[in-house]
C-alpha cells in the first residue's frame, strides 16, 4: 500500500486534485488533447498522467490553471510563464489548448477514485 500511496504524493506531501466539475468529459477532445500533450513534449516536464516528473514543473492535477482556458492560453499560446523556465508554444491553437485541458480534467478524474483507494 505504501508503493501505491507514492504516486499519490507531491512536493507538498499529499496529492489535493482540483475539482474539475461535473460537466462530462468529452472523450474524443481528451484523446486528441493527450495526444498534443505528448507529442508537444508536456509530459517530459509534467509527467505522463499530469504528475512531476521530477523536475520543478508543478504537478498539473493541482493545478486550476490547467482548466481555465484563458490562463491556458496566456501560459501555453502567449508564454508568460516564460521567464520562470515553462517554453511557449505558440503553434497551439485555441481548440488544441481547449483538448489538452479536456485531457487533463479526464486524468484528473481518473486519479480521485485511485486516490480514495490508496488512502484506505
């Protein structure tokens, strides 16, 4: 149980996922937005399922950042985080930011049953 607990912490010590609503997940938006978020080098940062790799980017499930598509875009499209290390991708469109958040509330979801699970 304790290997299992791991994946479920964060520099912080605990994983606290945001709430990503009730709205369903659109599963082919999710697909292609895990396909951009791999293909455009995310998860060497950010890891495959939104969890840090080890680097100091933060770990996305916690993020609210991520589900707000503005914020997505002034990050991703626009580069303001730029002068703290996160590149631009300024060749992301505004329907390909919206997947990768569609992404990411899909794995988001996916990690609260798990994470209820390895708490027991």
């Amino acid at each position: 149980m304790l290997r299992c607990r791991r994946l479920f912490e964060t520099r912080s010590g605990e994983l606290n996922p945001v709430d990503t609503g009730t709205a369903p997940i659109n599963e082919s938006l999710a697909l292609k937005g895990m396909e951009i978020y791999h293909n455009s080098s995310c998860a060497v940062c950010h890891g495959g399922l939104l969890s840090n790799s080890g680097s100091n980017a933060p770990d996305l499930r916690e993020s609210a950042a991520i589900l707000d598509l503005d914020t997505m875009k002034a990050i991703l499209h626009d580069g303001v985080l730029l002068p703290n290390g996160m590149p631009q991708f300024k060749d992301l469109n505004d329907e390909e930011i919206l997947a990768i958040s569609e992404y990411a509330r899909q794995v988001i979801r996916d990690t609260k049953p798990r994470l209820r699970l390895a708490n027991q």
